[in-house]
C-alpha cells in the first residue's frame, strides 16, 4: 500500500486506492536560524541532477540535540524567518536599488540571508507498518532539505512549490518522529 504525508497532513492509501488523511497541525513547530552554519559555496541540484543517497547530508550546527522541543522559537506555520527575527542579524542597505527610498528612511532590510532549521514532532500511528509513505510539502522558499528522524528523504530547490519526498525508509510507525526541513535563503 501507498501512505503519503502531506506538509503538514499524513496521507496514505489504503487497498484499492482509497485515500486516508491524518493532519499534521500547523501550530507547535519550532523555528531556529543556524547562524553559523556554513551554506555559500553549497552545490546546487535541480530535479534529475540527483538521487537522495547522493546528496551531502547538512546537520544543525551543534548536531541534532540543536534541535530539542525547547530551542529556537514556538511558531504556527505559514511563517518566515523575518516573522520572528526581522533585523536580529543585522541590516543590509538598499540605497540606490529600493523604490521606496525616499520614504524609508533610513533604508534598511532585515531579510534573513542562511540557514534556518523548521522542525515538529509527530505521532505516526502503528499501522503505517509496512506501507509506502511519502511526505508532501506545500512548498518552501529557497533551498529545502527535509529530514525525518535525521535521515535525508527531500530536497527542492524550486521555491515556494510542492513536492514530496519518499520517507518510507525513516518513518517509525507507532513512535514519535521528528520533520525537520533545513531551509537556506
């Protein structure tokens, strides 16, 4: 059988392809910009270009704990990094390039420019054993590496579309298990 899980919902199909869905809640997810992460001279993979096992594997600065249920910051998605942290780590100056110039004064952004980490755990019920489960994303903006219990089963460069990755192989049916997407902008 197919299962899928859908950013953020679980969706698998059952004997003659019925579909079930089992939502994943849009609140309770954490939000944590990785600072020190290093990301400028990262190869970039279009659709085809790669198989997941092929790609290099990116862990949070400070390894996977980084990511515990009390770091970074409580958010509800949809959301951006510049939701909760707008000029944290600084500004840059658009003097010269920006339309509203002569009214923002002065002209600051507080665009994120990084790494950040977005991750939730889940419930994923027992009878997900032995099914194929996939995890559909809405979509991110930018550069998406999407983990589930530390293992890479996604990637995307294409902004702020959907895809899906194929996690049967990083699911724990009947335990928690924990999505996490590293995003870079």
């Amino acid at each position: 059988m197919l299962k899928v899980i859908a950013l953020f919902s679980l969706i698998w199909f059952g004997t003659g392809g019925a579909q079930h869905l089992l939502p994943i809640d849009d609140h309770g997810w954490r939000l944590w910009p990785d600072t020190a992460a290093v990301w400028q001279n990262d190869p970039l993979f279009l659709p085809g270009e790669y198989t997941i096992e092929t790609l290099p594997v990116n862990p949070p600065t400070g390894g996977w704990d980084s990511l515990s249920p009390s770091a970074g910051v409580e958010i509800s998605l949809p959301a951006t990094v510049e939701q909760y942290f707008w000029g944290k780590f600084g500004f840059a100056d658009y003097r010269g390039e920006y339309y509203f110039e002569n009214s923002d004064n002065p002209v600051k952004n507080g665009n994120y420019k990084g790494v950040s980490w977005w991750w939730k755990t889940i419930d994923v019920p027992a009878d997900f054993t032995g099914e194929k489960i996939f995890l559909c994303l809405r979509g991110a903006r930018q550069r998406a590496e999407v983990f589930i219990n530390q293992k890479l089963v996604g990637y995307t460069i294409i902004a702020e579309t959907s895809f899906r990755c194929d996690v049967t192989d990083a699911i724990r049916p009947g335990r928690p298990n924990t999505i996490a997407v590293r995003i870079t902008n």
